[in-house]
C-alpha cells in the first residue's frame, strides 16, 4: 500500500461489501471562536439535547421518553450525597430538565433490572394472602 502523499488523509470506506481507500486533502482548519460564540454553541447543544434524547439508538432513548410520559404519581426519598451527585449529573447534562425526571428514570430502570426479584416477592405475597384467606376460614368456621 502506498503511503499519502504529506498533509493528506486516508479514508477508507465500505461500498457493496468493498472497502474502497482513498487520500483526500484534509478540511481547512476553522477559526477558533470566541468564548462568546463557544458558550452560544454550548447553550444551545443544552437546549436541543433534551429533544435528542428520543432518537439515540437503541432503548434509552424510548426508555426516557417513556418515564417522561407516565409519570403521575409523587414519592419523597432520601438519597445519598453519592446518588444524588449522579442525579444532578444526568441534569446538567441536559438529559433530564430536573432531578425528580432523573429519579424517575432510574427507579424504572433499577426496577427493570429487578424484575425477577419483583416476581417472586409478587408469588410470596400471594402465598401469604392464601394462607391468611385460610387462617381466616378456620377462625370462621
């Protein structure tokens, strides 16, 4: 393979299942902006990050969507200083427009990943209801 020529870029892409290489000149280096026009960037990625979230690939994306839509219930919790460092991390990021947003999502997401520790409390739950209905039928009767 020869080498590019000095201040040229190899691009290799794949065509039909061919992988095609080719030098290209690099682009023009940009004017580096003002811290002015560097903020402005910055506010608005912030600003347009949250309607993003619906199209990152795979499940996250729906999955915030989600939680964002359903929620309508209220719970107050204690966290740790830790949590809710992470918390306010996923806010500052603009993933989410508040912490209780955050909260939600990974309450849903750690209860997601519980699900089989939910289904056997669910199964010992209606043990126990079982036998209750039968202790009360014996004091009953």
């Amino acid at each position: 393979m020869a080498f590019p020529e000095e201040n040229k870029v190899v691009v290799e892409r794949k065509e039909d299942g061919v992988i095609k290489v080719e030098s290209v000149e690099p682009p023009a280096e940009e004017p580096k902006g003002t811290i002015e026009e560097i903020t402005s960037s910055v506010r608005e990625l912030a600003r347009n990050f949250p309607e993003s979230i619906g199209k990152l690939p795979g499940s996250i994306g729906a999955a915030i969507q989600n939680v964002l839509s359903t929620r309508d219930l209220n719970l107050s919790v204690s966290v740790s200083e830790d949590s809710l460092k992470s918390i306010e991390m996923l806010v500052e990021a603009g993933i989410f427009a508040s912490r209780s947003e955050a909260a939600a999502f990974l309450i849903g997401e750690g209860i997601k990943a519980k699900q089989e520790l939910f289904t056997q409390v669910t199964d010992k739950i209606d043990q126990i209801q079982k036998l209750k209905a039968e202790l009360k039928t014996m004091t009953n009767g």
